[in-house]
C-alpha cells in the first residue's frame, strides 16, 4: 500500500495530519470544529482510560456523572472562572424544533428557555453546586470523585486531538477539610499523571507549576505534567489544580470541622483528556507512520503467513494457534492477519503505519526451520528468531521496547533542554526549534506577557524541586531565584 | 438508621423514588430534568457497561465516538426520523457569552451560529452522514461499531433513571450488504439483551417485535425485550432496529457488492440506557431497600465486626483479612467495615438500603466457636455458618441468590400474565394491576390507538415465535391470527 506520509522535516504538522487519518485514528466532522474518533484511535483511548480509571480507583476515587448542561447564571459566581470558560462555548437556547408548515424544520420561538444553558466546558460550578447538598460535616470529607465525560470549548482553529470543540476527557473533583489535604490531593494527582505519561506512554514529562499568568481559571494553583514533542514545541499533556475555597465560596459549601466549627470547604480538580493521544502520536511515530509504546497497543504482535499453498496455510495456522494461546495466556494481545485478499507487503506497510510493535511473518521455510521473521516496530529491524520459546522472547521483547521507545525520547528531551543567559539567545535557541529553553525571568506577568507577545514562547512551567541560583531576568535585567522552562507549545 | 422509605404498597411511585434517593444511587440535578448518578449508583452503572461492552466485542464490535452535535438539517434528511426526534431537543444558537458591562454575563448576539446545532437525541443521522466516506466496497462490510454516550431529548415530566432530559447509553450502529445480515444482527443483539437482562440483571424479558405504531422513528421493525415491574407496568429494557436502506438513502451511502453492482447500505442500530438502572430497582428491591442481583452489585459481601473490645476486633480482622484474600481470588468483591462512629445496627439498615447480597456479622463468640452469622439480602434470612469453607459457601451462595431473584421475578411475571378474551375483561385486569394481557388484536393502527386511548395500555410487542391462533380482535371483533401483549407501561 501507498501510504502517503509527509515527511515531518518536510511539514510536522502535515505529517502529524497525515499519521492521523491514515492510521485510521480519527477524522473531522462534518460539524465544525468536532472530530469522529475511529474505531483504531478509540481502542488506544480506551486502554488509556482503563488504566487511568484504576489509578483513580486505587487513590480511593469513586466515577460519578453530573449534568452535560450548566445554567448561565453558574458562571457568573466564581470571577476569574467566567472569565476563563464562559466565553467561547456553546448555548443552548430553545428546546425544540417545529415543522414550519411548508416541510422546513426550525426553531419553535415559543420554546425559549428562561435562562439560556452552556454546554460544560469544565465542570467545577454544576458539581461544586451540588457537593452543597451532600458536604455537610468533616465526616463526609474527603470526598474524592471522578467524571469520564465530553465536554465543549468553542475553537476556531482546531487540529485532531490537540485542540477540538468537543472532547474526551476525565474530571477529577475533590473536596477536603484542610487546604494542605487538598494541596497534597493536587499534587498526588499529578503524579499519578506524570507515572502514567512516563510508564504507560513512554513519555519523559517535567512536573512544574504554572504561572499566575497560565493557571486555570479560579485556581490557587495550577500544578502540570510538560512533555516535548519532535519538532521541539511543548505540550501540556495534564494539569491538576489547588482551587483553595474558591468554589466552596461561590458555590456556599461549608462543613462543621471536627472542633465543630463551620468552615468553607477547600477542593482539587484535575484532568486529561483525548489530547494525550496527540502527544503519544507526536512523541514516539515516524515518517513510516504511528509508533505505539506497547503497553498502549491495542494489538501488540500482528502475525502474517506469507504461504506458497494451502499446505503451507495449514501447517502455519496450527503453529499460530498454539502461540496466540500461549501469548494471550501472558496477557499479549495478538492478531493473525490470514485475509486472502491482501499480500503480505500490504499488510506489513499497514500494521507499520498502525504502530503495532512487533511483527512476525512466517513462511514455509521458516516452518521447516523452526524460525519466525521478527520485526520490530520502533527500530524497524529484522531478525530471525527461533520459534521454540517465542512466547517468552516477545513478553521480554515488549518490555525492551516499552522502555527503548522511552530512552529515545528522554534522550530526545535532554538534548532540547538548553540554558539560555540572554534574550537573544532565548530568540535564537526557539527559532532553532531547541525545544525547552531554561531561563531567569523577574517573576512578574508583564515580563512574561512581552517574552510571550515578542516570541509566541510561554513559561511551560515552574520546574518542582527546581534549583535555586542567583542570576538576572533575561528580559528585565532583576534579579531572579530560580530559572523557568520556556517554549513555545501546542 | 431510620430508613424512611415508603411502602411499595402505599405508593409505589414514592417507594421508587425512596429507594433511588437513600440508596445513593442519583438525585435530581438543578437543571431542570438532568441528574446525578451519584458514586454507588454510577458503580452498578460501570458494571453494567463492563459486561455489555464486553459482549459487543465477542461479538466482534468497536467502540468508536461521534460528535455531541447534529447540524438541524440532518434532522429533515429522513422523513419520519425527524419527526420521532426533532421536536424536543436540545438547540444549540450561539457559541459565545459576554459581559454586558454591568458584570451581567449575556448571550452575544454577534456570535449567532448559521445553522442551529442539535443536542444528539440519536446517533443515526450523524453516524450515516461519516459511514459515506468509510464504505465503498463489500469489503468494508459489514461495519459494526458501538459508541457509549450521553444523549438528550427533552423531556416535560422526569423519573430518575427511567427518563431524564439528559441519559447515558450506548447505542450501535451497523452497516451490512444486504437485508438479511442486517436482519440477522438486529436479532442478534436482541438475544445479546436478552441474555444481559436475564442472565445479569436476573430480570426475565419478552422478546418481541414491535407494532408499526411504538415502531422507532425511521426503522422498518423494532425488536424490543420488556419486563414486567413489581407494579404491574411493563418496561422497555432495550431495543434492537432493522432500518432497511432508510438511512443509506437519505445520506447517500453507498457500495459496490461483490457482482459490482452499486447498491444502498443496509443498516441496523441497537441501544440501552441508564434506564436499565430504574428497571434494576423496580424488578427486585423491597420495602428494605435495593436488592441487586450477585451478577451486578458493585460489593458482594459486607462484613461487619461485632466487637467489646480491641482484642476481638484484632482477632476478627485478621479473621476477616484472610477471608478477604480468599474471596478476592475467587472473584468476589468484599467490603469490610470496621468504621468505629457508627454501630453494627446502623451499617446493617445502611447495606441492606444498598443491596448488599451478603451481609457477614462476626463477634467474639463466632470467633471462638469458628462460625459467622450470615444474613442473605434477598430472604432477610439469617443464619450461622462454619467459618470452614465460609469462601467457597459463599460463593455457591451468591449463585443461589442469583438464581432465586431471579426465579422470583419470573413467577412474578408468569403470575402476572394473563389472557383476556374480551375487552372489558382486559380493562378489569389492566385496572386490577394484572400485568402483561395477552389478548387478540386486529392488527389495525387504529384499533391500536383506541385502546391506547381509552385504557392508556399499549401493545408492548407480538412476542417472537408467538403461538399462532384464530381468534376475534378484543376490540372490534375482526378475525385475528394471534395474541399480542398489552401493558401500561414507564
């Protein structure tokens, strides 16, 4: 098969496109600004949701659902939150259709509704809402809840995954006694994020705070997980925010503490949705089309019988049944791709442009010499391998590759995380495509917002457990503390 | 605990409500007719979608996901569609909200979109409107993909669960060559539901078709499986339609068949709801509280230590630790509750409300005689049981409560289906909450809509492999070929 490809040195974001419609991953709609998630793309989403939810599942949260629609008035309680979210979203207004008599359908006029309804863009004011009438003493704390849910934000400009009018997503929401249980809730979420992007996505990531400048909109504090992508611009792939008592302010929700005192509420939330797929396709896949970090595969070893007769297709098919039954009962997912239709060569140029980590052809030789021709996805090399303990040399196989596709990108982030001392050489460096660039800033949003205006970079994050250093601002020339990540992102 | 729930017998619409409020499972939202699945009701939820989704995929579906939004015109492309679902819907006018200058958040009239937005209420239009670019050949057939999500149709009068302005579902949707696959798969998922409702939910179903009246908007048949409720109205659990070419036709999809002829797509699509959450309570729970099938409760077996003092309570947990272990690796969920604020009498009343099957009591006398008191939710019966080989009673117990609920709602239903052979005698046994009616009908739309007028029943299928029999209608005494079912239904 052809397949089309961009090259990414030629144009990224066309090879990003590219990879995405032809890894049968996900396509636009014919509704501006939402995407179709294909049948491919979706199974990659739910392995990630299946392990995130038992991450939740095992800190003690619980999954819940709360109204897809917001009242408008909602918005208005928390300052900084309307500012933030009710801008670009969509309103529902009426609640129904009528026939207009000559077979057009339109909207009834008389079905308006007394206060116009938003499509949440985030959740916190309809569930703050309702934790009033179930937070009532330090007894129901903490309380620690989870929503898998669609939410819209109005883009006018969106790209497949990275920036959609709809989305996927999980909405964490917590709510605690003290603030420090719920800082400690903010920042155990994060690591949960960062472990996740590590061990399951293969993806090194810098845990860091935002800036005031970046924080959610009515958080106290925004905490993130900053990964790099190959064209060395950044991505947030999570965030997990310290919202104080903000919303248990808005939204009235007190407790009697243990000394039986009354006292508003202090709460977390925390998310990441359909986005992480961008950043998976972006950090690990090639010009030869998407690269899978095994644990994430839905299909981890594609085998093709390349066969010369029916005899040959007999004698290779028992041989696969026994290792399909062997690999599942190691938890391996496999797919014998015997379809009669298509050559091996098609097949191979698919499951490589699908980014299934290990391939395995065999033929009527290799039967006849107890061999399987391997080919391994992430390095693209071909071996022969002995069919006798092949189970075992694939389990152990998955797991070099889980952890090489890792390495490569890590090795990735650390050559495109440079030091920069001047404002020119921050200039220089994000016109290089130098990825992060680590630099001194004076600590005010007027500094950032120029730095931002004048090189479209952002401060990505605050590394945590950053390094203190004297130096100066490389913009104002003050004196500075600590350096910030800057880089320009998705 | 006071348990305050209303006798079914008193008012069973109250005893409903009762059980759905106390046992946690959802509560009404303040947007007017969304709710809140709370954590323990989205829990059986989660169980129910785990077993379904995995009956799809052995069934050799995806999953996939399609936009929230439905351009109005969709709606006209196929004519009774739009009538079935236009109507009362959610409508989508503007995507942006602005602050007037007086901090009051308005709509912005300047962002009014060109054509209105739907709220899905269904996926059919949307989803045949993407399948045009997926299918050109036989051999992207057949297409079989399910998708989880919300919906919304606009509903004047709610019921928790049983209908709700905003719902969670899945809904399938598949495309095939020709009429006969196409038949042959919506019958096959009827069978899937089936089997779910039985086997599961430990709810007998009638498999049926439905007359042309309750037929879907756009379906040439409707298959449906409804149960009987403790109340005497029957419920429609799910439904499974055969959409001939209707959709096809009106987004134009077509394929070349294997004689390279262009035809229409041939369709079906399948769905059940959250609403099988208000069937769940109804067919089993009692004037205590829920009662949930084994199959489906989210804890299997409550343990509840019965101490005087910190030596027993030390003795019993590691009693109960081991027990645990032992269940665990059997597959049975087991929660142990040691809370110290409450007392044994209170968490009984609280899991009995919340239909724990099991309920293990252990004090210092059943360690020192090695035994139990087991309580079973479904009798109330108590007993004292070995503490030798308590794991594998307990599992054979769970099997046996399984089956006996279940047994139970089938002699309920066998109890409460009954043939009339007149009219009056159906109107007697529908006011005497008699349940299913099995009577003649003539087969006529209007004799159909009179009896729905006049007795507010409706015919809720012609059962599958119905008996045939000569007979006159009941109502307008023309010659009939068979019974049909009537109920009042939710």
């Amino acid at each position: 098969m052809s397949k089309g490809i961009t090259s990414k040195n030629e144009d990224y974001s066309q090879w990003y496109n590219d990879i995405v419609m032809k890894a049968d991953l996900a396509e636009h709609s014919s509704v501006k600004g939402c995407m179709v998630i294909k049948p491919y793309g979706y199974s990659i989403w739910e392995k990630i949701q299946a392990v995130l939810d038992k991450k939740f599942k095992d800190t003690g949260h619980s999954n819940a659902y709360f109204p897809l629609f917001i009242p408008k008035s909602y918005f208005s309680k928390e300052a900084s939150h309307v500012e933030g979210f009710a801008t670009e979203c969509a309103v529902v207004t009426h609640y129904r259709l009528k026939n207009d008599g000559n077979g057009n359908i339109i909207v009834d006029e008389t079905a308006k509704l007394e206060e116009e309804l938003i499509v949440r863009p985030t959740s916190e004011t309809i569930i703050w809402n309702t934790y009033r009438g179930w937070i009532q003493s330090y007894r129901d704390l903490p309380l620690l809840i989870n929503q898998w849910a669609n939410v819209v934000r109005w883009e006018m400009r969106t790209r497949l995954f990275l920036r959609t009018t709809e989305f996927l997503w999980q909405e964490g929401h917590t709510a605690h006694a003290t603030a420090q249980e719920a800082v400690e809730e903010t920042e155990k979420m994060l690591d949960v994020y960062a472990d996740f992007a590590e061990t399951w996505m293969a993806m090194p990531v810098v845990k860091g705070v935002k800036t005031p400048n970046e924080r959610f909109a009515g958080a106290l504090d925004t905490y993130c997980i900053e990964a790099l992508m190959q064209d060395g611009k950044a991505l947030q792939a999570g965030t997990s925010h310290f919202l104080g008592q903000n919303f248990a302010k808005a939204f009235d929700v007190k407790f009697t503490n243990k000394e039986g005192k009354i006292e508003h509420v202090w709460a977390s939330s925390w998310g990441v949705s359909t986005r992480l797929m961008g950043a998976l396709i972006m950090a690990h896949s090639d010009d030869a089309g998407l690269v899978l970090p095994p644990k994430l595969a839905p299909i981890q070893v594609v085998i093709v019988p390349i066969h010369k007769n029916e005899e040959d297709l007999k004698n290779i098919s028992s041989f696969v049944d026994e290792l399909t039954a062997k690999l599942k009962s190691l938890g391996v997912s496999v797919k014998y791709d015997d379809r009669e239709a298509q050559r091996p060569g098609f097949k191979f140029a698919e499951y490589e442009l699908k980014g299934v980590p290990i391939r395995l052809a065999i033929g009527g030789r290799d039967m006849e010499n107890g061999t399987v021709e391997l080919a391994r996805r992430d390095t693209r090399e071909k071996q022969t391998v002995a069919q006798e303990g092949l189970d075992i040399f694939i389990v152990q196989l998955l797991d070099e590759i889980q952890a090489n596709i890792y390495n490569k990108a890590l090795q990735f982030r650390d050559e495109h995380t440079t030091e920069a001392n001047s404002y020119d050489e921050l200039k220089e460096l994000l016109d290089g495509k130098a990825g992060f660039v680590s630099a001194h800033w004076d600590g005010t949003p007027e500094t950032e917002q120029k730095i931002k205006e004048e090189t479209k970079a952002t401060i990505r994050c605050i590394p945590l457990n950053n390094k203190q250093e004297d130096g100066v601002c490389i913009y104002s020339g003050k004196p500075s503390k600590q350096r910030v990540l800057f880089a320009r992102a998705y």
